[in-house]
C-alpha cells in the first residue's frame, strides 16, 4: 500500500472554496446578528443579480 501524505490527499481546490464562501456568509450573519435576507446572502456571496 501506498502512503499518501495527508496535506496533498486533503487538498481540495473546489472545497476551499466552499468554504471560504461559506465564512464570507457566517461573517456577514454574524455581523447583521439577525437572519439574513436573500439580497444579504447574494452580496456576502459576491453574486450580481
């Protein structure tokens, strides 16, 4: 059996992503201290509708 090195077999380009978006979202929830709207989500986001 192969050994793999943790770092590399954990390295997800797609998932860091996830979830720094996901903390853009927690931070701007924190921040309102109340539910987000959906146009509050879409900006913490960076979406443009």
């Amino acid at each position: 059996m192969t050994s793999i090195d943790p770092a590399e077999r954990l390295n997800d380009d797609v998932l860091q992503e996830e979830i720094a978006l996901l903390g853009d979202v927690i931070a701007a929830a924190t921040q309102a201290g109340r539910p987000l709207c959906q146009a509050e989500v879409d900006r913490a986001l960076g979406v443009d509708r």
